[in-house]
C-alpha cells in the first residue's frame, strides 16, 4: 500500500514537473530532509534542512532561525564545528517550533493560532486545497489592493500540489502578482494530495488516513514549489487542521511549524487584533470569502492608515521570540 502510494506520488510529480518546467527551470534531484545546523560569518546559527542537487549541483534549503525565513543556498557549507546544542536550541526558531509541536488533548488546530504578543494586525492565510472549482481571483486582487506603494499585501497561500496540477494558470497568476510587487506571498506546505473522504471519522481522516505517507506528502510539495522557483516556508498547515501527537513529532522532526486558525471565517468565527485569518481560496468556501471581503471593507480605513495591519506569518513571532 505504502509502496504504491509513494510511486503514485511521485509518477505525478514528474508529469507536473515535466507540464510546468521552463527552459530556465531547475532540476531537483536527491531530495531529502536533513538537520544540520552551523554558524555564518556574523557567528549566527543556520539550518540546513534540506539537501538536494539543483541541475546536478549541490544545494541546501536553509533556514535563518532569528528570521523565520528559508533561502536556497548552494554548497559546499561548513558543517565542521557545528554550534553545541545548548547554542542552536536558544535560537527563535527552535524554541517556538518546541512549543508549537508539542501534543495537547484533541486532534483539532494544533500550532500557531494566534500571534504571540502582537496586537495590531491579522494574518491572512488562503487554503488551496485540490479543487475543480475556479480560484477566488477577486479575492486575491482585493488583497493586493491593500497594500501600498513599495509594500505589497503579506498573505499566505497555503498550497498543495495537486491545485497546482489542476490550475497552472492560476498559479502562474499568483506568482506574477508576487513578482509584480502586488502580494508578498509567503508559501506554506498543506500537503501535495490533502487526502480527505467523508464517510471517515477526523481520526482516522486527512493525514492520519491508512496508507498516507505524511513525509512524502510534505517533501513533494516543497520539491514542486522549488521546480517553480519559490521558497517553501519553515510553516506547515495540516489539512482540515487535523493532526495527532505522531504527526507533531514527525513535523518537528521536518523543521517546520504548524499553523493553525482562531478565525476560520466560513464558521463564523471572527477575526480580531492577532487572529490568525483562515479563508479558501480555491472556491470551495463562498461564505468565507464573503466574510473576508466584507472584513476588508470594514476595516479599509485602519489599514490604510496603518493602525490595523495585515501582517506575515514570520510577524507572528515577533514578541514571543
């Protein structure tokens, strides 16, 4: 069953490669999940969490663990003497991915769902689960429009690999308005197939269904989105935001955090100073998408003026470091 799953993944990931790649395009090969911390110039730790060959050439995907931010980094790296344990397991990172993967009682929203300490700003997160339905353009531009003249609107599209499959068009949209300058997109891994059916119990559905390989479904996504050019972030959503004390601790064992909500806008809960904001943004949630229109009309004029903002993931951390 594991064997099948993993070789179906995989079949599929080079046929998308293989639709979406570029003359310009790189070729990832040997990925693999990797923890190897060391010290830059400034004698500030890294991480390298990912190894690969980019067009046959070694690379990392390394993470800046004061920052809350991933880079590619070609090699070779100094792994020589690395920083003790004691020095890595202070930094920013490390210690929130510590308390945002440690289990508590339920299955539900597990992670991040509010931000740590700050209070004047929301986080938008856009879910696009896998979908035959039309993306939420509208959306999308109304957020943009928020932003200012050499700001962009921070939002966070929370992607898996087979609405990339089904919407390469789309796709390439949102990619233009985040090189346009419009959205500051920060992209974050929900998981490249979000298996879901629903005759079967939360407990037994999403990634903690029979037969799904959790670490294939979040390496292969973040292989599509390097094939694409993007920087896959150090966040993870968990679809339907389900998860148990196994997929925390095989999460932190990836280097990423969890992202939860406490404002899922299509039931009705309401977003306020902090809020981690949850909308679908691949028309599966009309209700949702509404609300936040309706958010945004509302609150125009504060964040314009600056004093409610719309702020990126790497922010909410920002007082709880």
């Amino acid at each position: 069953m594991r064997t099948s799953y993993i070789l179906t993944l995989i079949l599929a990931l080079m046929l998308i490669i293989s639709a979406h790649g570029t003359a310009s395009a790189a070729t990832i090969t040997g990925y693999e999940a990797v923890f190897l911390p060391y010290r830059v110039a400034d004698s500030q730790v890294r991480f390298a969490i990912r190894s690969f060959k980019r067009d046959g050439r070694t690379a990392y995907l390394v993470l800046d663990p004061y920052a809350f931010e991933t880079s590619v980094v070609d090699g070779p790296l100094d792994f020589e003497k690395p920083p003790v344990k004691k020095d890595w397991e202070a930094t920013p990172f490390i210690k929130a991915l510590y308390r945002y993967t440690a289990p508590h009682d339920g299955i539900a929203n597990q992670g991040v769902i509010s931000a740590e300490g700050f209070r004047d700003g929301v986080f938008v997160t856009a879910d696009m689960c896998p979908s035959g339905r039309s993306f939420e353009k509208a959306f999308f531009e109304r957020t943009a429009d928020l932003g200012s003249a050499g700001k962009p609107a921070p939002i966070a599209v929370m992607i898996t690999g087979l609405w990339i499959e089904r919407h390469d068009k789309e796709f390439r949209w949102l990619i233009a308005q985040q090189k346009k300058g419009r959205l500051d997109i920060t992209w974050v891994n929900h998981s490249y197939t979000h298996p879901y059916k629903e005759d079967l119990l939360l407990d037994k559905n999403f990634l903690l269904m029979q037969g799904v390989e959790f670490e294939t479904e979040v390496l292969s996504t973040e292989v599509l989105l390097l094939q694409n050019g993007l920087i896959p972030s150090p966040f993870f959503r968990y679809p339907g935001l389900i998860s148990n004390a196994d997929l925390q601790k095989r999460l932190a064992a990836l280097t990423l955090i969890p992202i939860g909500a406490n404002a899922w806008l299509a039931k009705g809960e309401a977003p306020v100073p902090g809020s981690i904001v949850l909308v679908h943004g691949n028309g599966n949630e009309p209700v949702g998408i509404k609300a936040v229109l309706t958010f945004f009309d509302d609150k125009k004029a504060e964040i314009k003026s600056g004093s409610l903002k719309l702020m990126g993931l790497k922010d909410a951390f920002g007082k709880g470091r």
